[in-house]
C-alpha cells in the first residue's frame, strides 16, 4: 500500500510523491537552571518543547500547478489533523512552518521540495476516542470493579506514551450527596462528604419527573383554557389545537385553525401532586427540562412556553421559546413574570439551528438535538431563569409567598403564519418543592438517575447538563490518566452503598 500524508482533510500525496519523512524522537525537552555558587547549576525545572516533522517530496505533473495547489492545501492559519498512513491512529496537531522550498529538476519534469509542519504540542494524539464502561469491563481497556461499600475501582489501561485528561460520566443508582475520586495524579470530590442521609431539615422533594411518566401522561388536556402568560400581558390566544406526546416529547399534533387571536395552538395542564406533608404548592419551587428547536426552512414560526401559576391560575413565570421571524432564521428564548406588573422580563436571540455553524456567535448551543437542559427556579421573591451556564434573576416582591400549584405547557404558532417550525419539542421535565420541612429521607445532592460529567482536560462539571463547577470542594483537582496501567478509585457518601455505573473516555497521546 502507497504511504499517503493527510493534512485537513486533503491527500497531499495525490498531488507529491514521498521522498522521506522526518519525525524524530519525539520533541525535545527544555531545561531551567540556575546557576550554583560554588559549581555548576542547579536543575530547576523541564518541560516538554514544541517539535517539527519535515516532509521531503518530489512533484509529478506541472511543477507550477502542483506548486500553488500544495501551497493552498496547507495554507491553514490554525493547527489541524496531520495523519501519516503509517500510523493510521494518530493525528498530530500541526500547522506549516514558514515557505515550502522547491529545488526544480534541469528537466523541468519535477520538483524535490520540503514542507516543514510545526506541532505546537510536540505530541500526537489517538484518532478514536477510548471508552470504557460497565459493558466493556474486563477487557484490554480495563475493569470496572464495584465493592459492597458503594465504591469502585477503575482499572485503566492508557496505552498512550503521555498522560490523558479523560471525561469520566458517573450515574446515581441511588440517591448520594458525595462523590470522591482519587489516583496517583491528585484527588477530585464533588458535594459534601458528611451530607446525611436524613434528618428533620427543610429539604426538596421531586414532586413530578418525566422519568416515571415518559409519554407526560399526567398532564390533561386544557383545550379552549386560557393561555396565562399571554393572557397576563393583554394578548389573545386560541388553545384549541391539541399537543400530545410524539417521537420525542409533547409536540403539536393537530394545529388550531381559528382565527381572530394572535396565536392558535394546544395546551396541557399539570396539578403538582403534593409533597410528603400532605401540602399543595411551592413558594420554594425549581423545575427542570429538556426543549428541542430547530428550523428546517428560514421563516419557520413558532413558540413553546412552559409557564407557572397558582391555583387559581394566576401568571406567576414562564420559560419560552419564540420564533417570530417569517424570512430568516432567528429565534430567542423568553422568560417572563407574574405579579403586579406582568411583563417579559429578558428576550436572549439565538440562530435556530441544530447548533451546527459553530463561528455563528448566536449558533443554537442550548436547545439542539444533542442538548436541551434548561431550568426554572423561585426561592421566594426571586426567579431565576437558566441561560448558558449562569441563571437570569428578577426579584419580584408581591409574588414572595405565591405558591407554585400549576404548570402549563403551551405549543403552537402565530396566527399570521403558515410555516410551522419542523422541529419543536418538549422532551423531559422534572420539578420540585424546595425547604419541606420533615423528616423525611432526605432527597440529596445527587438524586438517583443523575448524571454528573466531569471534563478533566477543561476544568468543567455538568449535572444532569446543567453548569455545576460550584459543586467542587475547595482543594480539589482535576486529575489525569497517567501512562500505562492505573487505578482510579470512587467513593460516595458512606451511607450509600449502591455503586454507581461508570463511563471513563479517554484520547491516547503520545511522544
């Protein structure tokens, strides 16, 4: 088989012949001194250097053409995949260094040449991602060993020359308030290490969730009700249509063809049951979910609106999305309140795509088909509204000891508009009633079910897709994948004794 240089995409060797290749052994090491009074220097510290990997070549064909075409082929301002079919694994990160030099032949019938490609990382790094789980444990990744305390031992296999920063995915069986996880490389913990399992405290209930209920079976139809957002603010809207479960969540099934409101579709209605005390409605309330949008053709309309009251259907907040624009593609997520003064409280724009043009500043990074999570949150006076990773909060005084009793879910369209957006969904939803004061087993940090995702190489935790870096205790690090055979332990809190499942990813890296 012909040995083929692959750089961004393209085959440099469709259009060159390979003379040599140099990649040396490995990068070099850098090394700080400092000078010793009475001889020689004392060593300080190395690091690893940046490195180069010359390619010598030889041109067939027109020597101009194969010129300019090698020229724009690895003209990339940015480091990119540099493969070499000798390793098929592994790419290096790697961007041309300084001109590409031809030496023509007397004949004019070819050129000798050398590409120099600088890689700043001195490394290479595996092509596919590891993964090791609770279905592949035991085989050449590793083994997944959980004890009848509720810890684990990871054993990892890291076949790379370097160390690796994996993302490591732990689900709760059951549910946990601490979560530690210790190497050879440094010690990580999540949550509180003495968080009990149950006392006499205000705690949170999970009142309602999707998990149990997956088709939101619970929810009635509120058919001919009134919307209570758009009603709040003056607006008139005609919930005659009917939204159902479809593929993925509730979707609008059948549109409402009235006419004379300004926006027409269906509606549901949720009574949150009561909490453990028997008791109706949350001034202390948090919601979460799960929305999917996206616009097929430009001029797609639409809105979803998760909105909050009462029991007597007072507006109290609502979470929206809004696609009002009938020619382009924008679309902004709304939050809205209640109380004395109804109002929208904050429109954010954003591009209604699948969040696929990552150089669009407003590129759809919340509600596309791979992410979605979102949440809504009222500690007495103060609702907070979740937007890429931080909340958006009002305090509104009279609505203060208003209870949460009610939700409804509103999708549907614009009177005005004939286009429907061709991807609108509502696809989980759980809420909860913060501060019941009981004696109860303790919901904890951790519910059962959660997700936590920890991204060691860039310093980020998520749960259950939320921003949740505060959940690191002081002194924690993020920890890495040494070479070789490792040991990576997890512990929980010590009255939970159901492990966890576990899923460690990892890129191999290599000298």
């Amino acid at each position: 088989m012909a040995f083929t240089v692959k750089y961004d995409g393209n085959f440099l060797t469709d259009h060159m012949r390979i003379i040599d290749v140099h990649r040396n052994l490995g990068a070099g090491i850098v090394s700080t001194t400092e000078e010793n009074v009475f001889a020689g220097d004392d060593f300080v510290r190395s690091r690893r250097d940046k490195s180069t990997i010359e390619v010598e070549f030889r041109t067939f064909g027109n020597i101009a053409t194969a010129r300019r075409l090698l020229a724009q082929l690895t003209s990339s301002s940015i480091p990119t995949e540099l493969i070499f079919s000798d390793e098929p694994n592994l790419y290096y990160q790697a961007i041309r260094q300084g001109e590409i030099t031809l030496t023509e032949s007397k004949s004019k019938l070819f050129a000798n040449g050398t590409i120099i490609f600088l890689i700043p990382a001195g490394e290479a790094e595996s092509v596919d991602t590891k993964v090791l789980n609770e279905d592949n444990s035991g085989g050449e990744l590793g083994t997944i060993t959980h004890n009848a305390d509720g810890s684990t031992k990871v054993i990892i296999n890291n076949k790379g020359s370097l160390e690796t920063f994996p993302k490591i995915k732990v689900t709760n069986v059951h549910e946990n308030g601490y979560l530690g996880l210790v190497n050879e490389n440094g010690i990580l913990e999540l949550g509180k290490r003495d968080e009990a399992d149950g006392e006499t405290v205000p705690e949170s209930e999970v009142l309602y969730t999707t998990d149990s209920d997956l088709k939101f079976s619970d929810f009635v139809d509120a058919s001919g009700k009134v919307n209570p957002q758009i009603a709040s603010v003056g607006g008139t809207c005609d919930t005659t249509g009917k939204i159902g479960y479809l593929k993925d969540g509730l979707r609008l099934i059948t549109p409402s063809t009235a006419t004379g409101s300004t926006h027409r579709g269906g509606m549901l209605s949720l009574d949150i049951p009561p909490d453990s005390n028997g008791e109706k409605g949350s001034v202390n309330f948090y919601a979460w979910f799960n929305i999917f949008v996206h616009a097929l053709q430009n001029g797609q309309t639409g809105l979803l609106q998760i909105m909050f009251t009462d029991s007597n259907d007072n507006f109290v907040a609502g979470y929206g999305i809004v696609k009002s624009d009938k020619t382009g593609n924008t679309g902004a997520a709304k939050f809205w309140v209640g109380g004395d003064h109804p109002k929208e409280y904050k429109s954010i724009t954003f591009t209604t795509n699948d969040g696929e043009q990552t150089k669009d500043p407003n590129n759809n990074t919340m509600f596309n088909s791979k992410k979605g999570s979102a949440d809504f949150v009222k500690q007495g006076a103060s609702l907070g509204f979740y937007w890429k990773g931080s909340r958006q909060t009002i305090n509104v005084p009279e609505l203060e000891n208003v209870p949460i009793e009610r939700v409804y879910i509103f999708i549907g369209n614009f009177t005005n508009s004939n286009k429907f957006l061709g991807e609108l969904s509502l696809r989980r939803f759980w809420c909860r009633k913060d501060k019941v004061d009981v004696w109860h087993d303790l919901p904890n940090r951790y519910q059962a079910g959660s997700v936590m995702e920890l991204d060691m190489e860039n310093g980020k935790i998520t749960k259950d897709g939320i921003s949740s870096n505060n959940e690191l205790v002081t002194g924690s690090e993020f920890i890495s994948l040494p070479s070789g055979e490792t040991e990576l332990d997890i512990y929980q809190s010590s009255w939970n004794t159901t492990p966890p499942q576990i899923e460690i990813q990892w890129k191999e890296r290599y000298l």
